[in-house]
C-alpha cells in the first residue's frame, strides 16, 4: 500500500539526563497519516544515515496529532510509559545523544524524500548542535519546535536558525517533558 506523501515533522527533541530521551513526530494536516511508507533516519557521530526505523504495522497519526517514541528507561516520574506509541530498549532512534542526527524520511515507489532533518549526518559537534544563540542546545535540553512551524525543514541544520529570530526551535531544560504528547500548532492546516 502506498500513499501520497504528507506533511510531517519533528516536533520534539528530548536529550535528558541518563536515558531520559524521546522523540515526538506531529502531524499538521488535516487528515490521519499512515506510517507504513515513512521511517526515521539515523545517524551517530556524524557518520552519516546508518540506521533506519521502521514504524510498527498500523501505526498513524491522527490530524493534529503526536506520536511519541520513548527509551525505555525514561523516569516515569518524568512521563508515563503507558502514554507513548512505542518504547524502545537499546538500541533505538531514542538512544541518542545531542550530536546524533536524526530525519522522518518518505519511502516512494522509487525514490526517498527527506522531509525534515535535526542536525547533520555528516558532522560531528563535539557534544551538541547550537540553537539560535544557544550553544549546545542539543545536548541536555528539550528541544520544542515553535508552533507557527507548518512543515519540516530537509536542509541540516537550517532548522536551527543563525540566532533566536531564525531558529524554528524553543529550548527548553534539561528533563523538560511537560509537553511531549502534545503539540501546540498555531498555523492553517493542510488539507
């Protein structure tokens, strides 16, 4: 079954203490998205798409909606196992550290399309990727994409902006999972 590609993107980034890390995915159209044609590229240490994952059988997201893929070792203090759609033991999409790209790709018939990129795959910062005027942003921080983001951005790094007014990203402390499950979303839907 394929479908014709959506608009997806990532809309939270959680690098916290220990394994406390996540990922959420948000869905700006109108309509429900079936993942059986998207994955998640990975990359570790700036070399370059290693890894891919694969969404389980079924999986979709509601129109402005979340998905959230947790690690396993997640406080629940933090956040509720119960209220993530996947949660994964080492290794996984979520065992990353701040400098471990990662990007929702779209899997056609003949080709695959980057939909939205964080970071770069082919670079490594050091420790973490700088956020606008925040340096090492990536790395012991919640990353939240802003609201009035409509789409993703397949450029690396270009969602991170040169300084605060161009960074499509607020940052957030470290352990900051107030949010993940839901995601503010301001703008017109696509349809």
């Amino acid at each position: 079954q394929t479908h014709a590609q959506e608009v997806l993107l990532i809309s939270e980034y959680i690098e916290g203490s220990g394994n406390n890390k996540a990922i959420e995915i948000f869905n700006p159209n109108a309509t429900t998205v079936e993942l059986d044609s998207y994955q998640i590229a990975q990359s570790s240490n700036g070399r370059g798409w290693a890894f891919y994952h694969t969404f389980p059988a079924g999986a979709k997201i509601a129109p402005f909606g979340t998905y959230v893929i947790l690690n396993d070792g997640v406080d629940t203090d933090l956040f509720n196992h119960a209220n993530a759609d996947e949660v994964l033991g080492f290794p996984s999409v979520v065992h990353h550290n701040g400098d471990d790209a990662r990007a929702i790709i779209h899997i056609g018939a003949t080709d695959t399309t980057f939909i939205d990129v964080f970071g770069d795959p082919d670079n490594d910062p050091g420790s973490g990727w700088a956020i606008g005027d925040s340096t090492t942003a990536t790395k012991d921080h919640t990353i939240v994409r802003l609201s009035s983001i409509t789409a993703g951005n397949a450029t690396p790094l270009a969602s991170f902006g040169s300084d605060s007014t161009a960074a499509e990203w607020e940052v957030r402390g470290l352990n900051d999972f107030k949010d993940l499950g839901f995601h503010a979303f301001d703008n017109t839907p696509f349809s």
